[in-house]
C-alpha cells in the first residue's frame, strides 16, 4: 500500500498500534507473525479486534481504569478504602489506585522499583504533576518526566527528608531476595530492615504495598504476616499512620478485617493471595502526638490481626 495512503487510512507501522493498545512495543517475534498474517489476508480492523479483546488489553484496561478512578480521588481529597478488582485478577489494580490517590500534592516525589513497573502505572505517577519526581531501582530504565537514579535501596544517595513522599508498590518484599528474573543477582541474607531505614530516612512519609499472608521465604521474595510486616516497618522506625488489608476471594479482591488462615502466595491467582497498603511516616515525638488526637479509625485493620 501506499505510505501516504498507509498514513490517511491510519494504517501505520505496528509498532505505534501495540504501544497505543497494548502500551508496549511490539515483539520482534510478534512482529514476524503478524507480517505474515497481513501478507496472507489478515485485515488491520480483525487485528485490532483481537488486540483489544486480548486478555493484555483488558489487563491494560483495568490498571488505565485503576489510574483515572485514583486521579478523581485524588482531585476530591479523598482517601479511598473498600476498593474492589475482578476475580483472577493480579494485586495492581488494588493497589495503584489505594497509593496514587494517597498524593497529595508535595513537590518532591520518589518512586521505588520503577524499572519494571507497569506503564499505565508510570503514566499515572508522571501524571500526578509533580515538581520533582524521581525513580530509583537497581537498574536504570528511560522513562519521560521522571529523573532515573541507580542505586541500592539500602544505600540510597540521597539527603535526609529530601522527599515529601516515597511510593513502593510490591517492591519491598524483593529486597535481598533472588532478583535474578530482573536480569540482577542473586543476594543472600534479611536487609529489609536497611532498606527500609535509608526510607524512614530520606521521606517524610511512605506509601507502601507488600504481598501478605501465610509466611514464605521465597527465592524471588519474601511474604510475611500482617503483623510481621507492621513490626519490620515499627523496627525501622516508622509508625502505620493507615493501613487496609486486601484478599482475592472468589468475588474478587476486597477489604477485609483479617486474612483467611493459611493463606499463601499464589495459590489464588497470577500473584499475591493477599496484599497489605499502607501508608507509614516516621516515629516523631510530634507524630506521635498527632496520631493521639487524631481519628484512629483507620488504624484498624492492623489492630485486629496483630491483636
């Protein structure tokens, strides 16, 4: 076909059509067999029926529709609990919503584990707006609106509370772990504790994902309790300021009080049975305080499981 023809049909290389449906590039080998399936009568709209009915689209369209619906939040200061996500579904679109509507507006912003993040997840952290935002991980990665920093988690080169805020979703857990999936090496040893004092350390809050439930020493990650975690987060210095469990049942994921008993990674779905958001700031005289006064509804959840 003509290129000028190409272009006015809107029948562009492949490679815009998968990073504008799928929010990726496409695949060399994807790319091949398309190719040929074009050269063999394939239409451009049958392709782009299957592209937008393929479950990586719906998985795309659910952290998109998760992104916008925190946005709203976030636009309405609110802080929003009971969210809810489909049965077999992994723990993202729960927890991405439960941290981007946690912004509130500071100019100094820092993301943990960006390299792998999901798209529309960095699309949604750019979007928040602001003035300075960050990302550092173990290895670097190109992302437009956010200065790329390479370094240890537990050794981070950055000043005391030179963030207002941190975001780590489903990253802690990696940390010291087996993280050669990541193209990284394989670490021996607990550093959690250390990763999470250099956070205490350069943020003045941290929202935070972990995957929970029954405890497992996995070679990739590490999964602890409820409890476990609350008293890694309390050793480093750090007070819940909020929290709110979620597990995937069989009507999706939900809020709940406490987790269902023996409860293990994956034995649910593509990942965590069972994830813990929470939002941590560090133990202060005047944190401690303000969390006397102030509403301590939210601290619920966590009360009841650790007892």
């Amino acid at each position: 076909m003509d290129e000028r023809l190409a272009a006015w049909l809107g029948e562009e290389d492949l490679d815009p059509l998968w990073r504008r449906v799928l929010k990726r590039p496409i695949e060399p080998a994807e790319r091949e067999t398309t190719d040929q399936r074009l050269r063999a009568g394939l239409s451009r709209s049958t392709l782009l029926r299957e592209l937008v009915t393929s479950d990586e689209f719906e998985h795309v369209r659910r952290l998109d529709d998760a992104v916008a619906w925190a946005a709203a939040q976030r636009a309405e200061g609110a802080r929003p609990r009971n969210l809810q996500a489909s049965p077999g579904t992994d723990e993202r679109p729960v927890e991405i919503p439960w941290c981007l509507a946690r912004y509130a507006g500071e100019p100094r912003v820092l993301d943990v584990g960006y390299a792998f993040a999901e798209r529309a997840y960095l699309a949604g952290l750019v979007g928040i707006g602001a003035r300075e935002l960050v990302g550092v991980d173990l290895v670097s990665a190109e992302v437009p609106g956010l200065r790329s920093v390479q370094a240890d988690l537990r050794d981070l080169p950055f000043g005391n509370e030179e963030f207002d805020v941190a975001i780590a979703i489903s990253t802690l857990e990696h940390v010291g772990r087996d993280n050669t999936q990541y193209g990284l090496g394989a670490e021996e040893g607990d550093t959690l504790d250390g990763a999470l004092r250099e956070l205490r350390r350069v943020s003045k809050r941290l929202l935070v994902t972990v995957p929970t439930g029954e405890r497992e020493l996995l070679p990739e990650q590490s999964v602890y309790t409820p409890a476990e975690w609350v008293e890694r987060f309390t050793r480093a210095g750090f007070v819940v300021y909020e929290d709110e469990l979620y597990e995937l049942t069989d009507d999706g994921w939900r809020s709940v009080p406490e987790l269902t008993r023996g409860l293990r990674y994956g034995a649910r779905g593509p990942g965590a049975s069972a994830v813990l958001c929470a939002e941590l700031r560090p133990r202060t005289v005047g944190e401690r305080v303000r969390l006397a006064v102030r509403d301590r509804r939210h601290r619920g959840d966590i009360r009841r499981v650790t007892g």
